[in-house]
C-alpha cells in the first residue's frame, strides 16, 4: 500500500440511518426518478426505502426472498428471487418475468448488475451439489449461462470506460476483472483485480465512483476498502458492525455512500450497527448513476 496515496480515515464517522436490525441487509440502489434509496433483508424476506429529503423510511414485503435488484427504465424494481425467479415490482404488484430456473430450485440470486444497455449480469448462490453461477438475463428476457464454479457470486460493476466488468467471489477472497463486449454482453479474458488477505473478510457488495476507484464492503472485516483503478488500497473505513455487506452511491450529487451491514439477530457478537443502513461522505468522493434495466415484460 502506498502511504502517499493513503487517504486519512479516522475522521471519517458512518451517520446510522435506519435500523431494522437486518439478519442480511443487501443491495442498497439508488432510485434517481424517486430520489429514494432501496435495499433489501435477505434472510428475513423485506425491502426497505429510504427519503433523505424527509427523512423518512419504511419496510415493504413482496412475499418472495429476493437476493438482488435492480431499477427498471420506467422506475418499477427489478427483482432477481429464490428459485432463478426474476420479476417486477410496480405499485405494490409482482409481476413475474421468469417463473423459475430448474437448475437454482434449491438456491437463489444474490447480487445483479445492469450494463449500459438494460441486460442484467445475475449471480446465483451455490446449492449442495455444485458451486455458484454468473448468468445474464437480457432485454427480451432470455437468459444465458455464462460462468460456473463460482464459490460466492458478488459485488459486480462496470469501468469509467465501459469495456470491463469487476466481479467479486466472495469465498476466495477475489475481485476478478473481465474484458466487456458492449454490443453482445459477453466476458473474456478473466483475470485477478484484488486478491484480499483473510483478515480483511470477505470481498462482499461493490460500486464504482466517477473517478473509476473500487469500494468493497467487508464481510467480517468490518470495514469498507477503497481501491484506485490499478488495485492500491487507498482509503479504509471501520464501521461499528462486522458484516459490511454492500455499498452504493446517491443522493442528489451522488456524493453520499449508503452502506448496508448484516448481524442484526445477533448484534452482540457483531457490533452494535450489525443489521443497519449507514450514510457516508468523504471529502472528494463521488459516485456516478447506475445502469437501469431495460427487460421487457
């Protein structure tokens, strides 16, 4: 680690946002059209949104486990679910788009990424007989199998240029990155981005800011890890909570980070924020919109 490029993270102090004491809280998203912040339990089936102009936040269920999502063009959730289903939320409704993937009865979606033109990279969670998956649900609803022996499909996003992918598999400790083919969806040539020591924890949920610098929630490190474009740590933040689980930028400027944890079944073994939503700003930092989704019902 250069200590030149080393950002000072002592001063930097997570704001508590919202506690709902999340057996798994995942997948913040940032809904530009609603000016609201999403996020998911995933062990305790639940969706939660946030208003910063207010305040003001709530729970909602949509009856399935949902593991990841994403914002459709026309602003109703994307929602990736238990058994490979796929569907939408719009005014309190699900609509299914996928019914099920026979192969991920026994499983489910984690983390999902839209590209630049609406398809969605989705990974699966391993069932007792094999590893994980990476698939790609494109626009007209089609779905294609892309990679497998995957030991915990995670955190994904896209370079400032658009022609890689980061992927994180949590297990090995390893955020890869894939050359991108925007006009077919395609990745090749994986190699190895980061390559974390056990003691920082797992490499869990990930965006990527306008200046191309890699944030990495920390499963049982208990921090968030900033890495610029060539892999050099430069910035780590500690938060009171083991599991940081995911990480995502909004707010009007996309200058605040929203930090989601996990724990909350048992805070006094995993800190006194496990289970809650988290607020960031640091000096500089800014992210930029993500992708939405364009499938087609």
């Amino acid at each position: 680690m250069s200590e030149g490029r080393q950002q000072h993270s002592s001063d930097l102090q997570p704001e508590l946002i919202a506690d709902y004491a999340c057996i798994c809280g995942e997948g913040p998203l940032w809904h530009s059209l609603e000016q609201r912040l999403y996020w998911v339990d995933i062990d305790d089936p639940r969706m939660f949104w946030y208003d910063p102009a207010t305040g003001h936040h709530e729970m909602f269920q949509v009856g399935r486990v949902v593991g990841g999502f994403t914002i459709q063009a026309d602003g109703a959730l994307l929602l990736f679910m238990d058994r490979g289903s796929v569907g939408t939320w719009k005014e309190g409704k699900l609509n299914l788009i996928v019914d099920e993937i026979p192969d991920e009865r026994e499983t489910r979606f984690n983390d999902v990424c839209a590209d630049p033109l609406g398809r969605v990279f989705c990974g699966t969670m391993p069932t007792p007989q094999r590893p994980g998956r990476l698939y790609r649900l494109d626009c007209d609803g089609s779905l294609h199998l892309l990679l497998e022996g995957i030991q915990c499909s995670n955190g994904m996003g896209f370079t400032s240029d658009l022609k890689h992918l980061y992927f994180t598999d949590s297990f090995v400790h390893t955020i890869y990155l894939f050359d991108y083919d925007m006009a077919t969806g395609n990745l090749s040539n994986r190699r190895v981005f980061v390559k974390g020591a056990a003691e920082d924890g797992f490499p869990d949920g990930m965006t990527v800011d306008a200046e191309g610098n890699v944030w990495s929630a920390r499963w049982d490190g208990g921090c968030l890890i900033r890495y610029a474009p060539d892999g050099q740590e430069t910035l780590r933040v500690r938060f009171p909570a083991r599991k940081v689980s995911s990480v995502t930028f909004g707010g009007p400027d996309y200058r605040d980070l929203y930090v989601t944890t996990a724990g909350g079944d048992h805070k006094a073994e995993e800190g006194p924020g496990a289970g809650a939503l988290f607020r960031l700003r640091v000096p500089g930092a800014r992210g930029r919109p993500e992708h939405c989704s364009r499938v087609l019902l």
